[in-house]
C-alpha cells in the first residue's frame, strides 16, 4: 500500500512564522549626538572667531601713551540646507489583505522608511559631500564632516583637504592609501589640541576600528579579566590631550577616521522630520517623509582627520 506523504498533497498549510526578523543597522551615532538647532534660511549662516596668539612680550613703558591692538573680527560660514524624503505606496488590497508580520503594512513602511531617513541623514553628516546651492531641478546639499574638516588632516599621496573657500564647502581629494599608525593618530590629535579642540569623540568604519584596537599605546592590552573575558579592544584611547572614546561607524567611507569634539557641530533643522498625507491617484495610500536639515560646522579647527589609510 502506498503512504500517503506531504509532497504528493497540495492543501498542506504552509508554515510561515508571524515575524519578521530584520537585523538592518538603525543606530545614527553622530546625528543623536550633536546638539540640534534651528535653521531659517536655505542657507544657514554662522560665525566662528579665534583668538590672537599669545604675545609673551606683551609689555609696555611706564606712563606711556596706549596703542590700539589688532582687533578681529568673526568669520562669517555658511551650509546650505538639504531635503531628505522617503515616499511610501501602498496599495489598498495590500493593507486588507491578512499579511505575515504585520497587522498594519502600511504603518510598519511608514515606521520602516522614517528609520531609512534618518540613516541617509547619518551617512550625509559623516560623509565627503560637498555643499551646493541647488538650483532648477538641481537639489541643494550640505556639506559633510569630512569635506568641512580641512585644518589639521593627514592625507596620502595626491591628496587634498577640501573646506570653505567663497561661500561653498568643496569635497577632499582622495590620495594614495597608507597603513593607519599610531603615530598618525597621535599627531593628529595633537595638531587638534594646539588648535583649541577638545577631541572626545573618534569615529572609524569597522576594519580601521580593528586597527586602532592593535594600538599599543604605553601598556599591554591584552588582559584577562577577573570574569575569564579577553580584552582585546581599544574604544578609549587616552592621549597626553585627553581621553578619546572610539566609536565604530558602519556608513563612514572606509578609508578615513574622523576625530571631533561634538561642541563644535550642531544638526540645523529648517523643518523637523515629517509626513505628509499625498493626494489619492489610485487605489493607494501615499505619504512622504521629510526632513530639511544642513549641518553646522561651529570651528573646523577643533578636528581632526586622517585620510587615505587602511589596516
């Protein structure tokens, strides 16, 4: 007698859990970091001073007449502003119907693609982009870390910083790839102090965030503690100019690590994230997500960079 067995049926249920699992990254480090403020123009404009150096002769005759100093005056900077969107469509069947994992397919996009958002906002902040104005069917754009950051970088072969030159932030020039030192790393941090900063954050793709953990420093780092647990990573270098927290950064370009003291950059928003309800054209529902935001670099002189390196 033959069995009857599961393969030869074609009304066996089908086993399909009521989860959807989905490990996609969602953290945006910098952008919760920074302070947040308001942005009233699409173009946002800010000010940046330093002091004149220290004058150790700064001496002057007993009774004698006063003389004016050299006054400065601040540095006026500018970003432009940059829309972000996400468009959600779903169709009217699609929400009806009974779906795995979710009871409501149109909020779970919704929630879905207000995460992708702010993702791309990350990704733009820490990023090599260079500001544009925008134009006839041309968007605007602000400018990233990496493109503001022009003072205290190292760089390989052919490379070149970019930073604010007349009104606009241009992108860096990419030079020949070096190995990442800790020498690198040190001097870098060290112009960053001279300068006025105070680095307490250091950002790097995972594969350079492996090299900063072969950092020796002054002490062996390979220890065993009292629970059995090997420790074989650096997320806090201490540096003669303070202490330094290494923060690893999956949407950074691999290639570069970026050292920054958060006072100094702010996320201006012209217009806080937002849906709007899209007309009905069809048997759908349609919103958008947007966010209108540029980043603000307050001195690019109290950060660092170091580019064209890898493990």
């Amino acid at each position: 007698m033959a069995t009857l067995v599961t393969n030869s049926v074609v009304h066996a249920r089908e086993d399909l859990a009521n989860v959807i699992n989905n490990i996609t990254p969602e953290e945006t480090p910098v952008y919760t970091l920074l302070a947040k403020t308001k942005a009233t123009n699409t173009r946002h404009e800010f000010l940046t001073e330093t002091l004149n150096a220290p004058n150790a002769g700064n001496a002057s005759v007993e009774g004698a007449d006063f003389t004016d100093s050299t006054l400065t005056t601040p540095v006026r900077l500018g970003n432009y502003t940059q829309i972000s969107t996400k468009v959600v469509n779903v169709s009217g069947t699609l929400q009806k119907i009974n779906t795995a994992g979710s009871g409501d397919e149109f909020g779970r996009q919704v929630a879905k693609a207000g995460k992708e958002l702010k993702r791309d906002i990350e990704a733009a902040i820490v990023g090599n982009g260079a500001s544009a104005a925008g134009g006839a069917g041309v968007a605007r754009k602000s400018a990233g870390m990496e493109s503001w950051i022009a003072t205290n970088v190292s760089f390989g072969t052919g490379g070149a910083v970019g930073g604010y030159n007349a009104g606009i932030v241009a992108a860096p020039t990419d030079g020949t790839l070096r190995t990442l030192t800790e020498a690198q790393f040190k001097d870098t941090i060290q112009k960053t102090w001279k300068n006025g900063g105070d680095v307490t954050k250091v950002i790097v793709g995972p594969t350079l965030k492996q090299a900063i953990s072969g950092f020796t420093g002054n002490s062996t780092k390979y220890t065993l503690s009292k629970d059995q647990t090997l420790n074989a990573a650096v997320d806090l270098y201490v540096s003669d100019f303070g202490r330094h927290e290494i923060i690893p950064h999956r949407y950074m370009r691999s290639s570069v690590v970026i050292m920054f003291d958060p006072s100094l950059w702010a996320v201006a928003m012209a217009r806080n994230f937002e849906t709007v309800k899209l007309a009905k054209t069809a048997d759908s529902d349609r919103v958008a997500l947007l966010a209108e935001w540029t980043l603000e670099s307050k001195n690019e002189l109290g950060n660092g960079k170091i580019a064209d390196v890898q493990p």
